[in-house]
C-alpha cells in the first residue's frame, strides 16, 4: 500500500512539473505578453514553425495555451 500511495505522489507531482514546463515554454514564445505565439514569435523555432499550421486550429494565426500543448518540439 506504501509503495502505490508513493507512486501516485510521484505520478502527480511530474504531471505537475510538466504542465508547469510547458507554461514556461509558452510564456518563452508569447514575447509580448499577449497571451498568443503569433508567426513571428514563433520564427525562434524551426519545429514550431514547420507545425503553425496544423496546431492553429482556429486559424486565427496565432497559437493559444490549449494550440501550442500540442506542439510537438
């Protein structure tokens, strides 16, 4: 019993970690603060860019938090 509530800890605390990962990430794109990763912004990265497209499924031409937790990079 010790060791699954040990697990359990350790599975919630990296979920934990990388959802907080990925905000970062998001933050590190999102250079003007507006909440959005638009084309130039995402220009830092080739794998972004390769992937704008497909992630902006809105097509709004930029990328929110829920858009770029899909990018794969």
């Amino acid at each position: 019993m010790k060791n699954i509530l040990v697990a359990i800890s350790i599975t919630g605390l990296t979920l934990a970690s990388a959802t907080a990962m990925a905000g970062e990430d998001f933050a590190s794109y999102d250079t003007d603060g507006n909440g959005a990763i638009s084309l130039s912004e995402a220009k830092v990265n080739t794998a972004l860019i390769e992937q704008f497209k497909d992630l902006d499924v809105n097509a709004d031409g930029e990328l929110n938090e829920t858009e770029f937790s899909n990018f794969n990079g």
